[in-house]
C-alpha cells in the first residue's frame, strides 16, 4: 500500500455549501471510475452531513447499476432499529435510486449470528474480501483483501471519533483487521461493527465532511497530523487524496 497523501482543506461558508461542494465531487469521481474501470465503489457514512449528502446525490446523473455502495460502521442493533445507518441511508438515498440491491453492503444486524458481533465482523471482511476479488480491485489488509474504494467519506465527532473508532480504544490501534466488534463505544449504542484505520487507508480518496465550532480543535488536529489514538480523525487518510471539507466553524483553528 502506497503511503498515505498529505491532507488537503477545502473551506466554504457553511454546512450546505460543503456539502454541495462534495456532492458535485463525488458525482465527477463516480463518472471516472466508471469509465476507467466499468464501475465506482464508494462508502457512505451517516450524521448530518452524511446524510444531506447522501439526500443530495438523489437528484444528480449517476449510473447507479454500476456503483458498489459500502458503510463505514453500523450500530449493532436489530435489523429495523431506527439507529442503523444503512436505513438512515436508504431513506435518504438508496430508496431513491436504481441501485441494485446486491451492490449495497450492508453490515449484519444483531439479530443475525446470534447477536455474536465478533462473527458480524468477520462476515462483512469476507463481503469486503469477495467483492475485492470479483472487480479485481483490491488491498491486502493483514491477511484480508478489502476494496480499494474509489471514495471514503466520513463524519467526525468533536473528539476526533471517526466510523465508530474512538480515542484510546482498541478499536483504533487495530492495525491487521479490516472491521472489528465495538463492545465499549462511550457514544451509544456500545455495541458497533467499524472498519479499522487500516481499511479505511485503503481507499483512494478519503473525503472528511465537517461542520460546527464544536469540532475545530479535532480538525486542527486531525490537519495537523495529532497522534490517531487520541484524534482517530489523524488516522484517516485516501492513498491518492485526503481532503476536509470544512465550514468557517469547523476551521476556526486551522492557520
């Protein structure tokens, strides 16, 4: 795997404007995958901005029969909780499009496998895995193939907590495995399904959408290349491209 890119910051008024702003990148990134390669793979994460992006995507021309569509965690709750962010995802986008349901990866629910979460996991590397092995479009993550998705996107929380790794968690050392069990998350639910730091470097590009004054010293840090075990925001970085698409808020302390 390539050494990660430095961080790029993108700064727009607001929250909807960086929100459009990603949208209308990630529409050009979608159009190029799929001409280079037949196909885009991409990872849609929940909150707010998540969210308004994934609603925005609704009205733009994407071909969606050939986009592979990834979570970056999932709550482990039962399948039809309203916490799960695949549901959040499909009320806001994948409901809305022709997306194919077999091109949707959803993590495993807690009402399957037992509500073993540890086996929850191991079943979404190993979609992980054969979908990287079926579009030859891989990265060796310890001893697992993970896609090399085309675009990462994620949220942030103030304290620099990305997917569901948080400071000073096993789950954010994790360093072999692409997705981990969360038992102990201090944001609820405690129980949790994640990709690792290591999965999420295997991405292209790793686009983080962050708005709010509360979150300016986490992106200050995460910028500015903190330890990721106390700012896991640090951590999460696209081999071809980093970029933060930040509100004036969010910026705040940044140079």
């Amino acid at each position: 795997m390539t050494a990660p890119s430095a961080p790029a910051v993108r700064r727009f008024d607001d929250a909807a404007d960086l929100v459009a702003a990603a949208a209308d990148d990630l529409v050009a990134v979608i159009a190029r995958a799929q001409a280079e390669r037949g196909f885009a793979s991409i990872v849609l994460t929940g909150g707010t901005n998540g969210n308004a992006l994934s609603a925005a995507l609704r009205e733009r021309a994407i071909d969606w029969s050939r986009v592979d569509v990834f979570f970056g965690d999932e709550r482990f709750v039962a399948g039809d909780h309203p916490d799960r962010n695949v549901l959040q995802a499909e009320d806001a986008l994948l409901n809305h499009v022709p997306v194919p349901d077999e091109n949707v990866y959803r993590f495993p629910a807690a009402d399957e496998f037992s509500g073993d979460g540890a086996l929850a996991a191991r079943v979404y590397a190993k979609r992980l895995a054969d979908n990287a092995a079926a579009r030859g479009n891989g990265v060796v993550v310890g001893g697992s193939l993970v896609p090399r998705f085309d675009v990462h996107l994620l949220g942030m929380g103030g304290e620099g907590h990305v997917n569901s790794l948080f400071p000073h968690t096993d789950a954010v050392r994790e360093r072999d495995l692409p997705v981990v069990s969360v038992t102990d998350s201090p944001k609820p639910p405690p129980k949790r399904l994640t990709l690792t730091l290591p999965a999420v470097a295997a991405a292209r590009r790793v686009w983080l959408l962050v708005s709010g004054a509360e979150k300016a010293e986490a992106v200050a840090a995460g910028v500015g290349g903190a330890s990721p075990d106390d700012w896991p925001c640090a951590g999460a970085h696209g081999s071809d491209e980093t970029v933060w698409y930040v509100d004036g808020a969010a910026a705040a302390q940044l140079p």
